[in-house]
C-alpha cells in the first residue's frame, strides 16, 4: 500500500527558531518531536532566498537559473513536469490548504484535486502595518488569521481521506511565521521583547564589503530608523507566529495516531526560506544569500526507516526533500530534476548552490524618498549565485561586490573576504567550482553521463 504524504511548510522560518536546532527558550514542541521520531537536516538550504522560486524548485528538482521563476511567485507553467503531476498520475488524492505560490492560473481542480488556495502577501492593507518590521496581535476572528482554519480544513480532508481505499497528498502551506508579524492570542504574549537579543551581525549602517543590495534595502524600508525596542517586539510576535505553527504540528500528529494512519504516512516539514527578523539590521528578505535567509529548517518522518533517523549534519538542499518523498512512494523524479532522495542513505552534498534575483539592473545607490514595506520593486532586482560547502561561501551578483565567508571562523558573516589577496586561492577555487555547477544548471560535474565514441 503506498504511504500517505503530508507536507507542512510554514513561510519564511529561519532555520535557527527552533529548539531541536538549537534556540533556546522557542520550545517548538511539536516540531521536536516529529525530529525525534525522524530525521532532522540540520545543514538544509534553499534554492533561493525567494517564496517562489523555491517553492518551484521543490516541485520541480529545477533551480531558479533554470525553471526562470525569480520573482515571488504564482508563473510556473503548470503544464511543465513538476512533483504534483508524478502524484496524480499514480492515483494520490492531492489536496492544498494555503499558498500555492508557484504556478500560473488555478490550481484546484488542476494540479490539486481539492483545497484552497489563499496567499494574504505581506498584509499590506491591515491597518496596523506602517512600518517594514511593525508587529501585532490579530483577534482570532480576523480575515488575516489563517493558520488554525486551514489546518481545520486540512484534518477534515485527512478524515475523508482515511475512509477510502486511495493513498492522499495533502500540503498545508501556511502564512505564518511570514511578516506582516503578527498572530492571535495566545501566541502574541508568549513571548516578551526584553528575551531577545540583538544578533552580533546588527549594525544600522554600511561596513566595509557590504552588498550594495542589502545597503539599499536598509534605507528603503527605513529600518536605519527601526527602534531596537520595536525590533525585540517582531522578534517575540516572529517567535509566537512560530509556536501556532507549531502547535498545529501537534494536531496534525495527533490526528494521524488518533485515525491510525502515521505508521502508513510520510510527514515532510519544511520552510521555503528564512528571514532577516534583525541580522544586519533588517527585517524580510532580500535576493541574497546569508544564513538567515538561505538555511532554513526540514524534518521528515519516514514510517518505513529507509530514511536513516537522528540528525543529518551533512548540506543537503530543500528539494531533496521533496525527491526522497517520491522515492519513498517508489515514483519516479519530475523529468529534469535535479533533486537527490536520501532514502537508504543520507550523505551530505559536496556543497549546494542557490540563485536568485530578477533579471533587471538593481540601483546602485538608494533612491531618494522610495520607502518600501517588502522584497518590492526594485529590492528584488539583480540577480546573483551562491555555492556554500561546509566552511566556505562564495556570492556573486551582477552589478555588485562579491562575497566570500569563512563560515568556521565568522557564522555570522560580518567579514567580507572577497577580493583580500590572502584569500585568493580558495576564492578561485570556489568561483571554478561555481561556474561548474552553474553549467551543470546544478549537477555534480561528476554525475554527467559518459558517452562512448
């Protein structure tokens, strides 16, 4: 009997607000205990610091320089080879509850046999939101409080679901933690400001080697004004946002034990990318390619073992998740994917490579007066590419610096290297390295076929 799939992918969580993997006071749970049931990559990355373009490579094994989808998504010809066709056409019922965010046109009834699709952007018409980091508590009646109903509709169609013969795939993409911060009652006290501290990476104003992206976007979401104290605030309503979301990993479990369906079902967590909620003294995301953004959390529970449980330390790329799911229901890849399942054996990538950024000139300086609430026109311009092995990452950007970080002796990516002559050396290697796996459109140069001549 082919497994069950369930897919939960909250918007926009850092890696590093968990505690399985590592914060310290979050108490996600949930989240912990799917972990310690199965296996969690602690080194996952994403295609791109972007909504959709991620979300499109995890459907597709495709990354962004290849599918082309580098803007927030919703463009993705539905007819192009994806996971969600692979599942139908081996007879999954596939329900969505929350954001698509990946393809063109209607996907219920298409690519989704029931669901809603529903993506509430950043919120920009709540009146509470003025400002790029602003934060709140909704009533639970509100219009923009969608994480508890979705997973109501996801646990009913999981019902209807336990009383047929055919196996199901249901994906609940959730809001939350994704700004505009803010979340109902009881979620936005859980936490006060004064638990959290600035990262060591905070600064409001230009060092040495910074990007010229992430300069501009300081200014044009006027976060070189945010107060600290408003920042701490995000931070405890980011936090809370995380703890509903994780709550409803609890019910979702409990649900599956109660109908006697998680020995027969796959559960796949994963996040699309991650968010700045501080670092570098921003808030959201950008086209660029620093930890918070690009490292982001996945756990899978895997009811037949081939997964190996514990904790998977090694690089592994968000696609990857999505390939060893298929594996696990002994389908075959999307044609093109270059995704790797784990399955049987979890070894960690020679490195992972990202891309992002349209395909449009950024500003080369901030332009005057342009205030902005989200990765909008023109923060989301330029493209750029990114290879991180275990110690190193290289980033390059069309019409920027470069960047280089030694990930062992600075984690949090306040020293630019690119271009310090004693560096040199592994500076090329990486850029070789880079342009390999570009031209591989993300391949291992060694896994290309040999032809005989």
């Amino acid at each position: 009997m082919q497994p069950n799939i369930v897919i939960i992918n909250p918007d926009q969580m850092r890696w590093d607000y968990a505690s399985c993997q590592g914060h310290p006071f979050i108490a996600t749970r949930h989240l912990d205990r799917l972990a310690v049931m199965g296996t969690r990559f602690s080194h996952a990355f994403a295609a791109s610091p972007m909504c959709g373009p991620s979300r499109t490579s995890f459907l597709t094994g495709k990354y962004p320089i290849e599918h082309g989808i580098r803007q927030y998504g919703g463009t993705y010809d539905q007819a192009q080879p994806n996971a969600l066709r692979v599942l139908g056409d081996a007879g999954y019922v596939r329900g969505i509850w929350g954001k698509d965010h990946t393809f063109k046109g209607n996907v219920i009834g298409s690519l989704y046999d029931e669901g809603e699709d529903i993506c509430i952007g950043i919120m920009g018409g709540h009146p509470d939101y003025i400002n790029a980091w602003d934060s709140t508590s909704l009533d639970v009646g509100s219009k923009w409080n969608l994480t508890k109903r979705l997973t109501d509709e996801g646990l009913a169609f999981i019902h209807r679901q336990a009383r047929t013969s055919q196996p199901f795939f249901l994906t609940l993409n959730y809001q939350d933690p994704h700004p505009f911060f803010a979340c109902p009652e009881p979620y936005s006290s859980l936490f006060h400001p004064d638990q959290f501290e600035l990262s060591p990476n905070y600064r409001k104003a230009p060092v040495d080697g910074e990007i010229t992206r992430l300069t501009n976007w300081r200014i044009h979401s006027n976060e070189i004004n945010m107060p600290v104290a408003e920042l701490k605030q995000a931070m405890a309503i980011y936090a809370g946002q995380i703890r509903y979301v994780d709550d409803q990993v609890g019910r979702i479990l409990n649900e599956l034990e109660a109908l006697d369906l998680l020995e027969n079902t796959i559960v796949l967590f994963w996040s699309d990318h991650g968010e700045f909620i501080g670092d570098f003294g921003v808030t959201h995301k950008i086209p660029a390619f620093y930890e918070c953004l690009i490292r982001a959390p996945m756990v899978i529970w895997d009811p037949t073992g081939r997964v190996p449980r514990g904790v998977c330390s090694g690089l592994v790329e968000l696609m990857d998740g999505m390939a060893t799911v298929l594996d696990l229901c002994g389908l075959k890849q999307p044609e093109g994917s270059h995704a790797r399942s784990m399955a049987g054996t979890v070894v960690g990538r020679r490195d992972v490579y990202a891309d992002s950024g349209m395909l449009v000139r950024q500003p080369l300086e901030p332009i005057s007066g342009h205030v902005i609430k989200g990765a909008m026109p023109p923060t989301a311009f330029g493209p750029g590419s990114m290879l991180r092995t275990e110690d190193w990452k290289l980033c390059l950007y069309g019409e920027d610096k470069g960047e280089l970080f030694d990930l062992r002796r600075d984690r949090y990516e306040t020293t630019n290297l690119f271009g310090v002559p004693r560096h040199a050396q592994i500076q090329d290697e990486l850029m070789l390295r880079l342009a390999q796996r570009m031209m591989c459109l993300g391949q291992m140069p060694e896994a290309l076929p040999t032809l005989k001549v």
